[in-house]
C-alpha cells in the first residue's frame, strides 16, 4: 500500500509541475504585450488590438 500512495503523489507532483508548464507558455512575455499595444495604438492595427485584449496583456504597464 506504501508503494501505491508513493506512485499516487510522485504522480500528481509531476501533474501539477506539467500543469504549471503549460501555463507559463501560455502567459505572453511583457515584449510580446508591447508589440501588440505598439501595433494597437499606434498603427491602429485592429487585430493586435484584439489579440492584446485576449491575452490579457493589460496587467502590463505600457508607457503609451
């Protein structure tokens, strides 16, 4: 039974460590935030305005 419950947590350890992986790709990165709020406010770029807004790129500050 010891071995089982060993198995059972080293398997949720390596799910949640995966989980965190997959999560951590899917945050964009400040520079790629500022792309699309460059490409938004600036040039008006309808679509990375969009995609600025989907990927939750406010919680940046931005200095425009």
């Amino acid at each position: 039974m010891a071995l089982s419950f060993k198995k059972a947590i080293a398997l949720a350890i390596f799910g949640i460590g995966v989980g965190a992986s997959a999560t951590a790709l899917a945050i964009p990165d400040y520079n790629t935030c500022y792309s699309y709020r460059e490409a938004c406010a600036l040039y008006g770029d309808e679509e990375a305005c969009a995609t600025f807004d989907l990927m939750g790129c406010s919680r940046y500050h931005y200095p425009f």
